[in-house]
C-alpha cells in the first residue's frame, strides 16, 4: 500500500542513458528519436557535463512560422545543431530524491523526462513512464 | 456591364522549382473554376507587359535592371531565401504588374466595371529596391500610381486581405496621403511588419490578427477599424491585393477565413466603391496556397464581383 514512499529516483531511473552533443545536427537528433522512444535527451559537452537537454518539443519547435520567413527552411534546420534548441541549465534530479517527489515535478512542471545527477556527473534519466512502471509495479494486487 | 479577369500564360511559366507552394498550379486552379458556366460573363483579357514609364512610378530604373539582368537562361537564380526566377519569370513579372494598369485602363475608359487580375509573381511584398516573399515587382503599387497619375485621380485605395503584411505596398505610400493602404493579416507571421501603431501619414490602417483568428475576428476589425478608414477617406478607385493564404485550409499560416468570408469582404468592399469610386475595383492575386481553397475562394471573389454593378442598383433603388 505505502511501498511507493519507500522508493527513490535511483529505484525507477534509466542508468546510463543515451546521451548527444551541442554539435549533433537535428537530423541526427531525429534519427535518434525514431530509434528510441526517448522523450528528451542529455547533452553532454566534450568534458562530459551536462549542459542541456533537447526534447521532441524542442525538436518540433524549430520548425514553427516565425517572421524571418513565410516558409520554415526545413532542410536548413535540420542541419542546425543541437545547441540551437536545447533547453539550458534542464531541472535536474538527484538519485535519492523520493520518487513520490519527483511524481510531484514531473506533474508540477509538465516535464516529461528529469537527468539524474550526482556530483556533477550525470547517472540516469528518470521519465513518466518509469514512474508510472513503479506506480505499478508498487501497487500490485 | 463586365467584369474582367486578366491572365497570360506565362504567368504559369514562372516556377520557382520542384514543390514551391507558389506554383503555377495555383493558376491552373484558378482558371478551372472561372472557366465553369456560372462565370461565361467574365471577360477574358491578356495581360500586357508593363511599359517602363508604369513601372518606374515604383521601382528604381537600377533595380529593373537588375532584375531583368538576373533572369536566367536557364535553372533557376534566387533573389532571396523564397523567392527565384526561372527564364519565364521576367516576362511573367512584367505582365502581372501590366494587368493592373490594363485593366485601370478599361475600367477608366467605361469598358468595365472592376476586374480581377489571375496573375502572378504576387506583389505586395515587393519593396521599390527590393524583391521579397514570392514577390518581384509591386503589381498592386503599380496600378495603383497609374491610376492617380495617368486619370488625375485624387485619392487611391488599396485593401490587402491577404494573410501576410504587405510590407512592400505599405513602404511606397507611407509618405503619400493621396494613397491609403489598409491590411488585415496574421500577427506574430512573415514580414514582422504591419504593427496598429504603423500608421504612415494617418493613410496606412493595420489590423493585426492573432492566429487561429476567423469570420467573428475579421468581420468585426472590418466594421469598426478598416470600413470606417475607408469611408472617411472616399477614395475614387479601390484596388484588392487578393490573397486568400488566411484560409483555414492553407498550410502558411494559421488564420481561419472561410469562402464565405471572402465573399462578404469582397461585397463590403464593392458597396464602399459604389458608394465613392463608381464601382471601379481592381482586384489583383496576392497569397494562396491550398489549390482548393484558393479556387473556391477566387470563385466567390469573383462571383461578387460580376454581381457588383446588379448590387448596387438594387441599393440605389432602395435609397431612391
Ligand atoms: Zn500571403
């Protein structure tokens, strides 16, 4: 009944998760959501620092009317890179925050997926869907 | 009486390559509807070439020359991001901005009672020095100079219902009060420009849409900002930059008008010229880009405008 309570974000998260670079071209980014089903990605620098994150929003995002031009130039920016539209400085959350917080982030903030850092080093990412595993996992009859 | 409708056929020569949404299928469209029963009136006209005397009331005699100088022989030679010539473009240009003085011409003469002009480049985007947004010269600025300088003219009004700003007719009659240029279009969208606080010299009137806009928004920012301008200015011919991009069907941008919208605004713009201009109204083709939408759209438009001069006999019947 109360097992959820016992539970943190290093009990639920993805270890090691696939990670980008500022550098990577949204084309690639796309490549990479079609593979997996992420929701957002970590983007680490070449010193291995998190310093962002891009999401499918941010992906589809690019692409809006804006009034530089009455047509996106949707094969140029697919050659933009990542650090064109990742969010900077992304919430993050650490491995033993209770999970039950987290749920209240994740629905507070609309966010789809938080990286999981300790000491400066990112660990995991931690998403609805692996919440909503634990949820289940925690109250089965 | 008539209603004319201007159209050459390389004017569906100009092709700015493979999947451009302003293509010469666009005419095509167009010209299927108006060739139904229900338009056997219209009067079909070719579009002449501008003359350069008709074109330099706009556009510098250097920026001509470069145009004209970048027509390519062959492929295409882009003028910006969106816009390029092919080697129809420069004669399909030149037309579109003649069929706009041709048709002032007729309607002047008492052939005709308005016009509509299929043509395309579109123009309103076209700044004197500079061609922009699909567009190379201003065909709309065009005929409208002409109109005031060759007919002597006091006051000239251009009604731009197209979804985008048309930055370019508003940049040649900001400073001239003898032109009033009044535009309703999509804001946040391209150019960026055509704020309410944009009012040149009191002749320039914005109306700004949020998008998702529709039929409520543009029939009320017509009946208590663009209808009221228009009256107090009493202009003695009226010109449309006839775009029908703020189409809930077409794919550039996110307004939502509907045939019947364009029928009405089309009607209401028709009852202020026969109340001020004798009914003299030249229409010419701005934005549009789903096929469908924009025949059924160009249907209407027309359809209002043949029916103009039988409109404003009953209204003057009334009255009497
Ligand atoms: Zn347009």
């Amino acid at each position: 009944m109360y097992e959820f309570l016992k539970y943190t974000v290093k009990d639920a998260m993805t270890p090691s998760p696939l990670t980008t670079t500022p550098d990577t071209l949204l084309r690639e980014l796309e490549k990479i959501f079609e593979t997996h089903d992420f929701n957002g990605i970590p983007v680490l620098n070449h010193e291995g620092r998190l310093v962002g994150m891009v999401t499918k929003y941010d992906l589809l995002k690019a692409f809006i009317f804006t009034p530089d031009s009455p047509i996106p130039r949707y094969g140029l920016i697919m050659d933009r890179p990542a650090s064109s539209v990742m969010s900077l400085d992304p919430v993050t959350v650490n491995p033993d925050m209770p999970l039950s917080r987290l749920l209240q982030e994740l629905v507070e903030l609309q966010t789809k997926s938080f990286p999981v850092v300790e000491n400066g080093r990112l660990v995991g990412i931690i998403s609805r869907e692996d919440v909503l595993k634990a949820l289940r996992r925690t109250t089965a009859a | 009486m008539t209603t004319l409708l201007y159209n050459h056929p390389v004017c569906m020569e100009h092709d700015m390559g493979y999947g451009h949404p302003e293509c010469p299928d666009r005419l095509v469209a167009i010209y299927g509807a108006l060739k139904q029963p229900a338009f056997a009136a219209l009067q079909w006209r070719e579009a002449p070439a501008a003359t350069l005397e008709q074109l330099t009331r706009v556009h510098p005699q250097r920026y001509l020359d470069r145009i004209m100088a970048a027509v390519p022989k062959d492929g295409l030679r882009a003028l910006d991001g969106d816009t390029a010539l092919c080697p129809s473009s420069g004669e399909a240009a030149l037309r579109a901005a003649g069929a706009a003085c041709a048709a002032v011409d007729e309607i002047m003469a008492g052939e005709a009672d308005n016009a509509f002009c299929a043509v395309r480049p579109p123009g309103h985007h076209a700044e004197p020095g500079r061609a922009m947004g699909f567009c190379v010269f201003n065909n709309v600025a065009v005929g409208a100079v002409h109109a005031r300088k060759v007919y002597g003219l006091d006051r000239v009004a251009i009604i731009d219902f197209d979804v985008h700003h048309g930055n370019g007719t508003q940049a040649v009659f900001e400073h001239q009060p003898e032109y009033m240029y009044l535009s309703s279009h999509q804001s946040p969208l391209y150019p960026g420009t055509g704020r309410s606080s944009e009012r040149g010299v009191g002749n320039i009137v914005n109306l700004p849409l949020p998008p998702y806009s529709g039929s409520e928004e543009i029939r009320n920012g017509w009946a208590t900002l663009l209808a009221p301008a228009l009256r107090a200015f009493r202009p003695d011919f009226i010109f449309i930059s006839a775009g029908f991009d703020a189409h809930r069907l077409d794919p550039l941008a996110q307004l939502s008008f509907t045939e019947e919208d364009y029928a009405w605004l089309t009607r209401e713009i028709l009852a202020i010229a026969a109340e001020f201009s004798k009914g003299r109204v030249v229409s010419t083709l701005e934005g549009g880009y789903s096929l469908s939408a924009l025949a059924a759209s160009v249907a209407v438009h027309v359809k209002a405008l043949m029916e103009a001069p039988a409109l404003a006999a009953q209204a003057a019947a009334r009255i009497a």
